[in-house]
C-alpha cells in the first residue's frame, strides 16, 4: 500500500515537472526569437536567495539555541572545559565572520541583479582591499592557532609521576582494562604470548605482571590524573571518552596514551543532569570491522577514596588464572604467589611436578 | 618572435592532421576516439554513471540511519543475502556502502568526473590548441579509467562483498582478510581499480600540463589565461606529485597482503592466532595515504573554483576580481596542501609536537581560501547578474565553501579536533566544503559548456528547480550533522542504540535521510534535462553567454581541430566585462586593443604597436604554405 501511494507520489511529482518542462519550452518558443537572455526568473531567482538567506539563517540561529542542551554534552574532564571554551570562541569567531560574509553575498546577489541597460562596474582589483582581507584572516586565525597550540601542548604534555597508569586494550569488539595492582605498575607483556585465556599476552617473567588486574568495565578516580595506556590486539580502534573529550587511536604495534582529570563522578553527573541512569561511555571511533558500532565500554567515576575501595577489592589476574603460575619462572613463584594473592595450597595444586623439572632446567 | 613561429607551425601540423581524421569510422570517431573533446563527454557520461551510483548508495545507508526500525526487505531482490533474516541491512555491508560510496564520490565522480570532463574539454578550446599534446595517451587515460571502473564496479557482485574498511582503507583491517568479508577479494579489487585509476590520472595529468605549457595559441600568455585553465594546470600538478605516493602505499599493502612483508603490520593476534608479522606500522599508511588523501581534497576543489570564477564573471558581466591574487592563492593553496596532511592524524598516537607543526600549517591554509571567497563576494558587488543554471551553482558552490571551510577552522585545530575527530562534524565538513561545493561547480560547469559540449541550449527552468532543490537539500542533509557531530556521534556507526550519548536525534537523522532522497530525487530532473536536450534542446547560438574566451569562437559543433581554419590570436586578458567607453558589455579575448580605442586603458594603448607587429608575422607565415 505504501509503496503504491509512494510510486505514485513520485509519477506525479513527474508528471508535474513534464508539464513545467514543456510549458516553459513552449512559452520560450511562442516569445519571439529575440533572445533577452534574462527573463522574469531571474528577479526571483534573486528574491528566493533572499528567501533562503532568512530562512536559513533563522533557522540555524533558532535551532542553536532552542536546542543546545540536546546537542552538547556536558563536560567532566580539566582539559575538557578547556578544549570547549576554545570550541565555542571559535564558535563566535567564525559564526561572527560566517553571518557578515552570507548576508553580504546574498544582499549583493539581489541587489546586482539584471537590470536592462544598467552597466556593471569595471573593478578588476584594489590593493588595499586584498591586502586587508589578507591581514585581518591571518591575525584572526594566528590568535586562534595560539591558543589552540597552547592548549594542545598541556593536554599533550607528560603526565605527572603519580598518575593513575590504567591499561585499556582493544580487540575487535570489545574492550578490556587493566590495572597495575598494588605495586601501581603495569606488568611488560608481548603479542606472542597472547592466548584465549592470557588476552593481555601477559609476560609472566616480569614479577610486575603478578598483582595486574583485569576490569571489563572501566573505573576511574575523580580528581586524580589519569594516564590511559592504549593498545590494540587486532587492528585499528580509538577510545572515544566523549564526557571527557579524549579520543586516541588503539594501534597495533603502536602503544598510544592520553592522560586527564576526571571532575564528576557518575553520582554527581547524574545528578547533574537529572538521569539517575546516566552513565559515561566508552566508543570506538575508528572503524574496525562489522561491530564497530557496537564496541562499547561502560565507565565508572569514583570518588578517590571509593575507587581505591574497589582497586583494593579486585583480585589478581593471576589468581583468577592459577594454572599460569607454571608460566612463571621457579624462582619467582613464591613471591608471585604472595602478590597475586595465591594461597600456597592453590599455588601447589596447579604446579606440582613441576617445580622439579622447572628448577632442573634451570 | 620566435614564439609567434614556433606556434604557427603547429597550426599547420595540425591542419594536416584534422584531415586524416575527417575520415574515422565509428569506432575511432566515438569510441576509441583522440579527440578531446569526445574524450570528455565519455569522462561526462562515465562520471554522471557513478554519481548516480554513487549517490544510491548513501541513500540506501542513510535509510538504515534514519530509519533504524523500517524493514528493508524490499531490498533483497537487489541485495539478496545483504539483507538479513529480519530485514536490515548487514552491517559489514553498510561499512561496505560507506566504503563504497566515499571511493567512487572522491576519486570516480569528483577526480575522474569533473578534471577528466573540464579539463580535457576546455583546456585545448580555451587556451587555443586544436588538441591535446598527446590524444593518444588521452585516450589512453579515459580507458584505464574505464578499466578501472569496470573493476571496481565487479567487487560488488562477488560472495565476500566489496572492500569495506572505509575510502581511507587503513590497514591492518584492510591487509587482513580475517578482520572482516571486505578485506578479502573485494579489497584486491579496490587496490587493483584504485592502481589503474593512478594510471589514468597520470597519463591525463601529464597531458594537461604539456598542453598548456606548450601549446597556447599567439599572444596566450599565462597572464591571459582563464582562471579555469590556471586550475586545471594547478590541479594537475598536484596530482602528478600526490597520486604516485598513493601507488606506493597501494603496492606496499597489496605486499603486505600478499608476499607476507611487514610495512604496516606489527604485533597482531586475530582469530586466535598471533601474525608473525613485526616492525611495520599502521602510522606509515596514514602518513602515505593523507600525502595524497589531503591534496586530493584540492584536486577534487580547484577545477571547481576555476569554473565557478570563470561563470561568476561572466554572469556578473564583471572582471573577477583580483585575477592575480586568485592564481596567487591556488599557487598557495597547491603548495601549502602538501603539507598539511597530518591534520588528519592528530589522534592517531603521532608524536604530539608534529601534531602542532601540522595544526600551524594548517590554519594558514585556510587564509587564501578566505581570500578567494572575498573575491568571489567583490565580483558580484555592482555586477548586473544574470542567473543562468550554471551562475547558480557557482553561487551554490561559494556558499558551500564558505559554510564548510569555516568549521575547517575548528578541526584544523588539534586541541578541538581530539572531541571533533570521527565524528559527523567531519563528515558534515567535508561533504559541504569538497563534496558538495565540486558538485555544485561540476554541475555549474555542465550547465555552462553544455552549449558548446552539444550545440545546443538545456532548458533553464529545469535547472532553476534542480539547483533549488538541490541546493536546499544539500543543506537540509549535511548541515544538522553538525549538531549530530557535536553531540559526539561517531561516523561509520552502522547503528546508534548501543550508547546513551548518541541515543537521541532519531529525529534529525530522519529529517536527514528524507532530504537525502528528495536531494538524490532531484538529480533525475538534470538527468532528463541533459539527455533530452542533447537532442531536442533549442540549437545554440555561438556565444550564448556573451562570454570573452576562446571556446565561444569555434563553429557551433566544432569538429576534430576545434577551429576550421586557422587559431584565432589573443589579444588580451578573458575578462574585459563592462569594460568603460566599450559599446559591448564583453569584448572577447581576439578583438585586439587596435580596435577598441574607445575603452582601452592608458597601459593597454602602449600595446598596439606590440599587436600589428604580431599581426604581421602571422601574414608572413601564413602565406608560406
Ligand atoms: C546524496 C548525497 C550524499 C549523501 C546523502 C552522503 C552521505 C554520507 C554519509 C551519511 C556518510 C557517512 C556515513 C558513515 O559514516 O556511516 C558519507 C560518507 C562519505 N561521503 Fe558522502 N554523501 C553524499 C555525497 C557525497 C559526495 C558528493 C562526496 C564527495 C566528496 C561524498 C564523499 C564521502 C566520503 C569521502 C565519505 C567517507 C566515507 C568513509 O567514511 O569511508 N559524499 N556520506
Ligand atoms: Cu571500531
Ligand atoms: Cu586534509
């Protein structure tokens, strides 16, 4: 039923512009052959610029305004507030230049048009015109280009010492964190060693991957520095934070990082905006295969104290994976043991026999 | 002078050669033809095929956008197994529409479509010549272009589906055809086509470089060409240095897919396995794509400025203004777009500092576009404008410069593009700034040269409606995706009820996608009007437009040679519109100074004595032969 009123909307929209078609070409023939190139249209070509320049403009103004909560996020990061001012100065900059230029060139568009025997001006150049709007472009944007720059270099800039160091790993499609544990550092790790069970390719010879925890959720401390580590196992993703207005390419072979300051919990944010069901959300922003658009990861803000509560509460990958305990050189068994949190019961159980044959290697 | 020899005498090869041509049969005269002009139209038609193509494919994708819910199952006797059990669209087949859709806008339609058609039409005709330097090699051009087509085109009709990792085609997704379909055959497809296609663009570029180097008739100077063939010069410049550093990372990643190399592969486990590869970089790509993929965006934008200056002027009956400052800023904009590229990549892990680097560079480019609109604005100031169809897509044209070029400004900016990046911001961006506004001067073009492409008039009612529809739809469809893309939604998103922040606008997106079809809807208006006014439009007159260049002096339908006798010589510079005294709002570039004494400046009186010596040299060689 639809599809028949819509073929036949679309025949009579045809049949319409047929018939304006053959109106127009028999009126042109019907008016002697003189050809005064410019006809009637031409004034309302000219008017319906005008038409467009109010629409259009009113439009753009109204809907701008009318609907700027729907269209902007709120913000919960430091460097986030920063980056937005120097979006919306922009913003003003540009929509400044951007209504002068419009209005200018469509007013001209209607006042310039056709007039019989009116005689358009020979103006080929002026220097000092060019000149100006040379200049005044180049100032504008250099001041824009520096703060721009000055910012960039901050969000850049070394995270401190004593950030929050958390590992978000990219696989296609679906997200991982990991967090040093206790000794706050992350443990190394290689591709080759990844495995269904090992999905950080782990290097358990390193007794810093011993305490590393994994989270499928991402958790994070307010107020505190935080430097993600970014990688990717397969290929290409980007963690999209787009609260806190981080985005960085996951690349394989390539570990990336970006470091930031939360300044809202999920608490506060929900408060905030009046959705007790709001939650911050990673995406991936780099396509990536059939689920790229599903690839998500939930984020969590806590209050420092409370995230240290929850760091403290997770346990170890290697507890939660015993039998890799074999993995681990003899001689760092026993301290692996203690930091991953093993008792020495578990830790026998998934080693026996083979203590002997790892210590007679060596 | 010696000039005045050099070129007289290839007036005379030329004349002979026009002879063994009037003799071609079908075959060489339609087909496999070395005329220019014919070259062209068959670019045109090719072009126009994969707009169409093209353009349904964002329709069909917009669909699934705007439309999340709406059963697609009518579909499936075009798509078959693209359509899933519950009626959607796949969604490796929607990355492979977008992939699909990008590759043939920017490179089939915007690349080979418009510099192929206005480049080889008008560079010979407007700068004097009977052909181009080597129809051979022109031929050539068009036929890997044609080859590359018909490649491209077979990727859709193969199981695993058409290449689909994006137009950017970034690897490892698409050097591993475990990642997903796309990357398999369809990928060697697209690699194969997109090598064929260098090809042709070279081969055309070389040409279009020699031609208008070598081959200007008497008293061309650069300083009196057109703004249309500085373009094009420019343009094909830019490609001749671009589009080789794209062959190389073409044929790097078809080694790395291939021959088991490790350029841009390291540290990968896919599908429960760990590569072997190690030491490559995915980064390398990107740096290689964008040397090209950024300058592209002005291959793809020059030849339509060039054509919206030359159609502003003549339909503001004024001199654009600023001639010089306008070659002066495509020069700038050439060079300066060969380094800017990494703008792209600011989040991509690239070293922070280069990221600076590159947002400096950046934001300067941005300075002589600003000049270029300003000089578009002061040609139409005190101008007696007539809106033809095509003066009212290069008006369409700057307005979508303008619009576009501003949030250029915000994503040239690395510290606001971390938020912007992939996002529909980018894509509302580019589509206003280099899809849309060389759409527009593509159609400009078509309107304007029609006459001189066919021998006859288009109807111009038929472009008034297509242009306000077109136009309005174009805004209606790309400018809300700014506000989708400051909310933060990213592109290539196949659906967005995954995540709470992208969950709203289900209205504007719909409102999008309807103005996509009404916008796509209304290219069939031109459709009809160029197809039936190639044979039953009103005959044109010779100068329809009382336009000043060289193209308006040929016969009606000019054959192969362009000019049944000899070259006419040029005199002065295309744009003497409404020059002052002048009894005529034009005086065309052949009139000599000697014969408007009424209008000439002080400085072009000195100028006489320079043109009846001309004048003579060519008496004195024409009567040789
Ligand atoms: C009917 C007119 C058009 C519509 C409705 C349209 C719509 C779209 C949309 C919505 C996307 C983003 C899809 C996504 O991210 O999931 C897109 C991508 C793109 N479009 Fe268009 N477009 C149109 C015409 C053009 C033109 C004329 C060009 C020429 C430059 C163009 C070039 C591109 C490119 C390069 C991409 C990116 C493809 C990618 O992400 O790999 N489009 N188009
Ligand atoms: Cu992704
Ligand atoms: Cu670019």
């Amino acid at each position: 039923m639809t599809t028949l009123i819509v073929v036949l909307g679309v025949v009579l929209v045809l049949m319409i512009l047929y018939l304006i078609f053959r109106i127009s070409t028999l009126v042109s023939v019907a008016k002697s052959k003189k050809e005064t190139d410019v006809d009637s249209s031409n004034s309302t070509n000219a008017l319906l610029f005008i038409v467009f320049m109010i629409l259009g403009l009113g439009g753009f103004f109204w809907y701008s305004f009318a609907h700027f909560d729907s269209y902007t996020l709120p913000v919960a990061s430091e460097h986030g507030a920063l980056t937005d001012k120097l979006f919306w100065i922009t913003m003003a900059v540009t929509v400044v230049a951007f209504v002068i230029i419009s209005i200018i060139k469509f007013v001209f568009l209607y006042q310039y048009q056709y007039k019989e025997g009116r005689k358009a001006k020979f103006y080929p150049d002026n220097h000092y015109l060019e000149l100006a709007w040379t200049i005044i472009p180049a100032i504008v944007l250099a001041l824009l280009i520096f703060t721009g720059l000055r910012a960039w270099n901050d969000i850049t800039a070394p995270a401190s010492e004593d950030a929050e160091v958390i590992e978000v790993i990219a696989q296609q499609f679906a997200w991982t964190a990991r967090y040093p544990g206790k000794d706050n550092v992350l443990g190394d790790y290689h591709y080759q060693k990844i495995d269904a069970i090992n999905e950080f390719g782990l290097d358990l010879t390193d007794n810093k991957t011993f305490d590393d925890f994994k989270s499928l959720e991402l958790h994070l401390p307010k107020g505190k520095e935080v430097l993600l580590k970014i990688r990717a196992k397969d290929v290409l993703h980007s963690v999209f934070l787009p609260h806190f207005r981080v985005k960085m390419d996951a690349v394989p072979g390539m570990p990336t990082q970006f470091k930031f300051i939360v300044t809202k919990t999920t608490e506060e944010m929900r408060e905030e905006t009046g959705n007790p069901e709001f939650n911050y959300e990673l995406a991936c922003t780099e396509i990536c295969g059939q689920g790229h658009f599903s690839m998500k990861m939930n984020v969590i803000v806590h209050t420092e104290e409370d995230f240290a509560k929850w760091k403290a509460e997770q346990e170890s990958w290697l507890s939660q994976n015993p039998d890799y305990l074999k993995n681990v050189p003899a001689g760092l068994r026993e301290s692996a043991m203690i930091k991953a949190g093993i008792s020495a019961e578990t830790g026998m159980k998934f080693t026996q026999g083979d203590f002997g044959t790892a210590v007679g290697s060596n | 002078m010696a000039t005045t020899h050099i070129h007289t005498h290839t007036d005379v090869h030329h004349d002979d050669h026009e002879h063994e041509h009037h003799e071609g049969n079908f075959w060489t005269n339609y087909i496999f033809s070395q005329d220019h002009k014919v070259i062209a139209k068959q670019f045109l038609i090719t072009g126009i095929f994969w707009a169409l193509f093209g353009g349904t494919l964002s329709v069909i994708f917009r669909l699934q956008l705007g439309f999340p819910e709406m059963s697609l199952e009518w579909m499936r006797p075009l798509l078959g197994g693209w359509i899933t059990p519950e009626g959607k669209i796949d969604p490796e087949f929607y990355l492979a529409l977008v992939t699909m859709h990008g590759t043939i806008m920017v490179f089939f339609v915007l690349t080979a479509g418009l510099s192929g058609t206005f480049s080889n039409f008008l560079i010979p005709l407007q700068i004097g010549a009977r052909d181009m330097a080597s129809g051979f090699m022109n031929m050539l051009s068009y036929w890997f272009f044609f080859l590359s087509s018909v490649i491209m085109l077979s990727s859709f009709f193969i199981e695993t589906g058409p290449a689909s990792g994006g137009w950017t085609v970034y690897p490892p997704l698409s050097a591993l055809p475990q990642a997903m379909h796309g990357s398999g055959l369809g990928m060697t497809l697209w690699l194969v086509a997109m090598a064929l296609f260098i090809v042709s663009t070279l081969l055309g570029g070389i040409n279009y470089i020699t031609t208008i180097i070598n081959m200007r008739t008497r008293g061309m100077s650069f300083t009196r060409m057109p703004l249309t063939i500085w373009a094009f010069f420019f343009t094909a410049i830019i490609g001749l240095l671009s589009f080789p550093v794209l062959f190389a990372a073409a044929l790097l990643l078809i080694f790395d897919r291939s021959f088991g190399t490790s350029f841009f592969l390291s540290d990968i486990y896919i599908g429960g396995e760990a590569l072997a590869n190690v030491g490559g970089s995915p980064i390398l790509f990107q740096h290689l794509f964008w040397f090209l993929g950024h300058p592209e965006v002005y291959i793809v934008l020059l030849p339509a400025l060039g054509i919206t200056s030359e159609i502003i002027a003549t339909n503001s009956r004024k001199p654009i203004f600023g001639y010089k400052a306008m070659i002066g800023s495509m020069l700038f904009i050439a060079i300066l777009s060969f380094i800017v590229w990494a703008h792209h990549m600011f989040v991509t892990g690239m070293n922070p500092f280069l990221g600076s680097i590159f947002m400096l560079l950046t934001l300067i480019i941005a300075v002589p576009s600003a000049v270029k609109i300003f000089n578009y604005v002061t040609t139409l100031w005190k101008g007696n404008i007539r809106f033809t169809s095509g003066m009212l897509f290069s008006i369409g044209l700057v307005s979508f410069f303008l619009t576009g070029g501003i949030t250029g400004i915000f994503l040239g900016n690395s510290a606001i593009d971390i938020q912007l990046h992939d996002t529909y911001f980018v894509v509302a961006h580019f589509h206003l700034v280099m899809g849309s506004a060389s759409f527009f001067g593509m159609l400009a073009g078509i309107y304007h040269w029609y006459p001189k492409m066919f021998g006859r008039m288009m109807n111009e009612k038929l472009g008034y409606v297509h242009f306000w529809i077109t136009f309005v739809g174009v805004y209606m469809v790309f400018f809300p995706m700014h506000y989708i893309g400051i909310a933060g939604f990213p592109r290539r998103y196949y659906s967005f009820t995954n995540f709470e922040f992208a969950s709203g606008f289900t209205d504007l997106n719909a409102l999008v996608s309807i103005a996509a079809i009404l916008t796509l809807s209304a290219q069939f208006i031109f459709l009809f009007n160029f197809f039936y006014s190639m044979f039953r439009g009103r005959p044109a007159p010779a100068n329809p437009w009382n336009s000043t260049t060289l193209e308006w002096t040929t016969p009606r339908n000019p054959g192969h040679g362009n000019w049944p006798g000899e070259i006419p010589a040029v005199y002065r510079w295309p744009y003497d519109y409404s020059k002052p005294g002048a009894k005529e709002d034009f005086i065309p570039q052949t009139v000599p100074y000697s014969e408007t004494p009424e209008s000439n400046l002080p400085h072009e009186n000195e100028l006489i004595k320079l043109e009846s010596s001309n004048g003579n040299a060519i008496v004195v060689e024409g009567d040789k032969h």
